[in-house]
C-alpha cells in the first residue's frame, strides 16, 4: 500500500485563480503549446545556477563547512577532502547531490598563494560567483580583511564564518569556572566584529558555525540573511540545497515546493488523457507524477542516499529515523506502480472532490471537462503527497534531535 487519505490529509482545492490561469493559457496557445511553454518555465527554475566561493586560510575549516552544506559526511566519497593542513590548492567545485545547478567552489586560502587579494580574485574567477563566505577557526586575519574590502569594491557580497564554534564552547567549558555558552558566544561575535572593523571593515557581517551542527548557533541566521540578499529568482535555488537542520527551513521547501503544484497540474490537464482500467478520472500523464513525488522526496531529504548521510552525521540509525516515518513515498525507492497506487487510493475521495471543483468552475469558465478534472486530481494528489513528505521531514528532524543533542 502507497498512501492512504484520510479526511484529515484532504487539503484545499486549487482556487478561482489557478483556474483562470489554466483558462487563459489554453485560449492563448492550445494544450499543445501551453504544456511546452510550462514545461520550458519549469526547466529554467530547475537550472537557476548559485556559485558560492568558500575562501579562509589554511585549516580554517572551509572543505568541512563544503561538505556540510552539501549534506555530506567528510567520509563520503563525494566530499571535499578535509585535514588538519592545507588540502585545497585549486579552484575545486563540488556541485550539490541533488541540485548540481548549484555549486560550492572550494577555494584556496589566500594566505597558501602568491596572489595579493586584488590578483587572487582574479585567479580564482570571482566574475563567476554569486557571493562569497570567508572562513577563520580563530580571528580573521589581514588578508581576510584585504580580500574582503576586493570583493566589497567588487560589488559582490561576502560573509564571515567563524567556524569550529563548538571546539571554541569545549575549550572555554573545561577553563572556566563559571561557564556560561550565551556569554561566550557573545563575546566570540563581538570580538570578531570589533577586529575587523578596527581593521577597516565596515558593517561586518560574523556567523558563529559548526559545521557538524549546523542546526546550533547561527547557521540559520546565515541562511536568513542570504536568502534575503540574493536576487530573488535565485532564492528558491539556495532553499532547496539547504540541508534540514531547522524545522524553519523545512516549512519554507514545502511552501516552495506547493507553489509548483499548479504546473504539474497544469501539465496533466494538457498532456493527451490515457485511461488505466477502473478509473473514471485519472492523472492525464503517470509520469508528471512521479517525477514531482520524487523531486519531493529528494528535496526533504527522505531518498535513501540522502537519509544515510542525515544518519551518518548525526550518528544515528538509519532504522531509527525510518522508524517515525508515516508516508511510505519515504525512503524507498519512487516508482510508476507506487504513483499509481496514490491515484488508486485517493481515489474514493480526491477524486470526488475534484469532480465536485471541476463542475463547480466548469459553467464560469467553460474550460473542458476532460482537462479540468485532471488538473484537480493531480493538484490533490500531490498537495497531499507534500504535506505527507514535510510532515515526515519535521518527524525525522525532531527523532535524530531527540536521539543525539548534535544534531
């Protein structure tokens, strides 16, 4: 058994708008054209490209944060290599896992080359990046500085990440009397920001990261803070390579995510019907299914390539993390047969109401039946799927939280 609807996962019909939308694009282009056109729109924002340079001084921790960013271990064999010296002498991408239209270019430290700051960005390409994140394990330094106030005259953005914060917390613990972490962590912040600006950074921008726990200190804030500054075409490309390490995040993918339900929709109502026996009204086209289920799937994390590394680096199991899971579309492996069995199963209620909404718009609108109520059942079917799929992201998130306090 794939899915089983229960009134409590119904969600809300696709409205008034969505409709009118359909309508207008099936009067202007036909079906024919319009399910082009949708499928050349959804193909741009799936290859939106984000390059992001990573640049610190050697050991600062930059492949590290690489890896974690990418929702690596260090161990895996995709990863950037790490190590107490220098590791990185080029210019090295590491394209993200499951969205490789975004990229993480490991940087040498400007302190391993022979380059000044102006010449360095010129060697390492900086025309090509989208902003770039500065990495020290202690206090930045003159050439972080210099190499700032280059990117700044640049007109590109640029953040620091003081990394290895959790080593930093350890440390100050075992040599304190009265520990105290928030004090600390103030006073590491404030201490960062006032070096640097002595130094001739105005308005720094300092995060507190730990790259094996990135749901602590202030990674959210970085992510925040990024995604406010990009472009906005580029925001969505950023959120959905952001690992899971907030429930916060996990809301924004599904919010996301459920604002291109309507063109899978839209696709369903366009593509030529091809009945499967017992249905009266099906899914025009099995694979716009599958292929949206799945992009679910992967973006929260619940493929099995991606739910073993979640393990790994939270050092937790695997079982344990399936073992909260309530939607079977999670961590298996997304087939046509199991996206038939959605169709099927949501049939005995999806499927009524989509009737219900299709004669409801039909008389307003005058859009065909046989596209209308298409567009409903997929629209239905794959709300549900992704309210399931999130549902089972925040349930794997809170488990590995509860199982070991670094995650």
């Amino acid at each position: 058994m794939f899915l089983y609807f229960s009134r409590s996962a119904m969600v809300d019909p696709p409205d008034y708008e969505q409709i009118e939308e359909i309508r207008a694009v099936l009067q202007t282009y036909g079906p024919a054209s319009a399910a082009a056109k949708i499928q050349e729109h959804m193909k741009q924002q799936n290859n939106i490209p984000l390059n992001i340079g990573i640049t610190g001084e050697s050991g600062s921790g930059k492949s590290t944060f690489v890896n974690a960013f990418r929702g690596i271990d260090n161990r895996d064999v995709k990863a950037a290599p790490t190590g107490c010296v220098e590791t990185t002498s080029d210019v090295t991408p590491y394209p993200h896992p499951n969205y490789p239209n975004v990229t993480l270019w490991d940087l040498p430290g400007i302190g391993t080359t022979s380059f000044p700051a102006d010449k360095y960005l010129q060697h390492v390409g900086f025309e090509r990046f989208d902003f770039f994140i500065i990495i020290s394990a202690d206090r930045f330094r003159e050439n972080d500085v210099k190499l700032a106030q280059e990117i700044q005259r640049m007109e590109k953005k640029f953040y620091f990440v003081r990394s290895k914060i959790d080593q930093d917390l350890r440390n100050e613990e075992r040599s304190q009397r009265e520990f105290n972490a928030e004090i600390t962590l103030t006073q590491i912040r404030e201490n960062c920001i006032q070096g640097l600006q002595k130094q001739g950074v105005e308005s720094p921008q300092v995060f507190l990261v730990s790259s094996f726990e990135l749901h602590l200190y202030d990674f959210r804030l970085l992510e925040e803070t990024l995604e406010r500054e990009l472009p906005a075409h580029k925001r969505n490309t950023l959120l959905y390579a952001l690992p899971n390490i907030s429930r916060g995040i996990i809301n924004k993918k599904k919010e996301v995510l459920q604002s291109t339900v309507k063109y899978y929709a839209s696709l369903s109502a366009f593509v030529e019907s091809a009945p499967i026996p017992g249905f009266t009204v099906i899914i025009a086209d099995l694979n716009i299914a599958f292929k949206a289920i799945k992009r679910y799937q992967v973006t929260f994390g619940l493929d099995s390539e991606s739910l073993q590394n979640f393990a790994l680096s939270a050092g937790v199991s695997v079982a344990d993390l399936r073992a909260v899971m309530t939607s079977p579309a999670s961590a298996i492996e997304i087939n046509k047969d199991l996206v038939s069995n959605v169709i099927y199963l949501s049939s005995g209620q999806t499927l009524i109401t989509a009737a219900e909404e299709a004669y409801r718009f039909i008389p307003m609108f005058g859009i065909l039946e046989a596209m209308t109520l298409p567009f409903i059942t997929t629209h239905n079917v794959l709300s549900i799927s992704l309210s399931m799929l999130a549902e089972d992201a925040q349930r794997v998130f809170t488990r590995a939280l509860a199982l070991n306090t670094s995650v």
